[in-house]
C-alpha cells in the first residue's frame, strides 16, 4: 500500500481491539524491545514474532501467517497493530519482528529505494531482492494485491467528469483529499501527483492510517472529496465509489509478500508462508474483507476458515 502501500490499504477498523495487541504489544512476555532486535524470541529459531501494520486488513494477513505457520507446529508471537511503515520497517530489518505481510510496490518506493520506477510484479521484486539490507529477504509474492487509489463518490465523478487521475488536474484546487498522514509526503502518493499527473489538491486532510472508516465517513458526507482508499475495501463495491483510473501507473503493484528476518525463519516457515502466497487471490482478500467489515466475523474465524478451505490447516 504505498509503498505500496497507498495505498498500502469501513467499519473494520473498529475491530481492530478484537485482534490486535497494543502497539509493539506482545503475547508473550518473554519478549524485550522489539527496536533493539534484543529479544530472543525473534532469533533463536524457537519463537517467530509476527507483526502487522495498524490497519485491519494488515492485522488479518498477519493472522493467517501466524496460523499457517502454527499450522506446521512453530511458535508464534503476535505483535500487531504496529504502526505504518515509516514505524514498523526498522523494526523488521533489526531483528524485532520475524515475520510481516508486506505490498510488495510500496515497500519498494517507500522504505527501500524511493527513487525506484519500478510499476510490474517482476520488477518490482527483482529490485527488491538487490536493495534489501541483508538481514531481511522477501519470500514468494500472492497474486492478491491491495493497491492505494484516489477514490471519489459517484456524485463526485460526474459533477467533475472524473474517470482517471488526470482528469482530476483542472478542478483539483477546488477539491480537498482525504489520506493517511504519511501519504503526504510519499512519491506513491501527494508527491507522485503533483509530479506525474500535475495534480495539487486545494487541501490535504490528514488522518491515522488506520482510520479508512473515518476517510469513507469524510468522502461521503462531502468534507473531503477524495480519498486514498485502500482498494480491497468492501466499501468500494457497498457505496457504489469510483476508483480513479490510474494510466501512468503511479500506484505500483501492491501484491501480498512475506518479508522476513533471515536467521529467524527456517525451511519449515519459509515453505509454511510461500504455500500461502500460492493459494491467496485477490477475490479472496476481497471475500475476507467483507467478513471482516460487513460481517463483523473475528479476524482469528476468517483466518482459519480461509487456511482450511485452502487446504493449509485443519
């Protein structure tokens, strides 16, 4: 989500308390500071720390990790609801964190190389994998992806004739845009605007990155008259919004990929998290969404509903 990860990424969000730990929480308390990459538990191969950004579709992929890799008899700690990249990254490359379920796109122009032109899956990873630091790698991509957008309501549109990004360009002083805090300054995100499309937002709202339901509440009661949303969000589809077309490709792919600490995942977890990779689709993190947001299913259900159906736990 810009940087993937713009993205990476409605009601959900107010049940993050159901299945998320505190920020840098833990479950085990035999954990130390996740920042000093100290804890034993993220490095002796007995214990993976799985962490998760501070969005609930973050959290629930996280989940699945967690239960796929429990699946194959491995502990697990649970350390979500974290923070946006710019938090959450150092964390994983100094040890703290085992395991995380990345976008492959906004890691890369985000946190790895933010000069980076890189839009496909292949080439996207590719760089990765010479840019990384050495203490992290990137396991197997899922074809599901969860991209940043621009997205307005219906009414919106066709008061502005709005279809792509582009079009935005000679009404969007007039406009204000609603959007995480850190998308502010991300190339995949108000910069890459400016730069590419030549597109300058009258007013940026700032929010929490976990707070898509406030940015859904903002675009449709009209105080903000688009919207970085995540574009799995059931919302989309619910409220009838139109997601901007985007032909310059300034939102890269944003597939689903394990990052993880080299010396805290064996063989056994690293097949554990690319089984899962091959399995998940976009249409699935889609059902799962809906679940999650409409339903109002706990995270732990979907998640082991989905690794059962998928033929990775019982």
């Amino acid at each position: 989500m810009s940087p993937k990860r713009v993205v990476h990424r409605a009601a959900a969000f107010g049940l993050i308390a159901a299945f998320s730990l505190t920020a840098c929480g833990s479950s085990d308390s035999s954990d130390s500071n996740p920042l000093t990459g100290s804890s034993s538990a993220a490095g002796d191969g007995k214990t993976l720390v799985v962490g998760s950004a501070n969005f609930p579709e973050n959290q629930l992929l996280a989940e699945i990790y967690a239960e796929a890799l429990e699946a194959k008899g491995l502990k697990v700690t649970r350390k979500f609801d974290i923070g946006a990249r710019e938090v959450y990254y150092d964390q994983i490359v100094k040890g703290g964190i085992s395991v995380f379920p990345e976008y492959n796109g906004a890691l890369l122009a985000v946190a790895v190389d933010k000069t980076s032109t890189a839009t496909g899956t292949e080439e996207i990873n590719a760089e990765l994998k010479k840019k990384l630091p050495s203490s992290v790698e990137i396991l197997d991509s899922a074809e599901a992806q969860d991209k940043d957008s621009v997205t307005v309501t219906a009414e919106t549109a066709a008061k502005y004739h709005l279809k792509t990004l582009a079009d935005l360009k000679p009404v969007a002083s007039k406009l204000t845009l609603g959007a995480g805090s850190e998308f502010k300054t991300r190339q995949q995100g108000w910069i890459g605007l400016e730069k590419i499309y030549g597109v300058e937002f009258g007013k940026f709202q700032p929010l929490d990155a976990g707070a898509q339901s406030t940015l859904l509440k903002l675009l449709k009661d009209g105080k903000a008259q688009a919207a970085n949303i995540y574009t799995t969000d059931p919302a989309i589809v619910e409220d009838k919004l139109v997601v901007l077309d985007d032909p310059k490709n300034l939102f890269s792919s944003q597939n689903v990929t394990p990052l993880v600490y080299k010396s805290a995942v064996n063989d056994t977890a690293k097949t554990a998290l690319n089984a899962v990779s091959a399995k998940l689709t976009t249409a699935d993190l889609q059902d799962m969404m809906k679940k999650l947001v409409n339903d109002k299913e706990d995270a732990s259900t979907v998640a082991k509903e989905w690794l059962t159906k998928a033929g990775l736990a019982s």
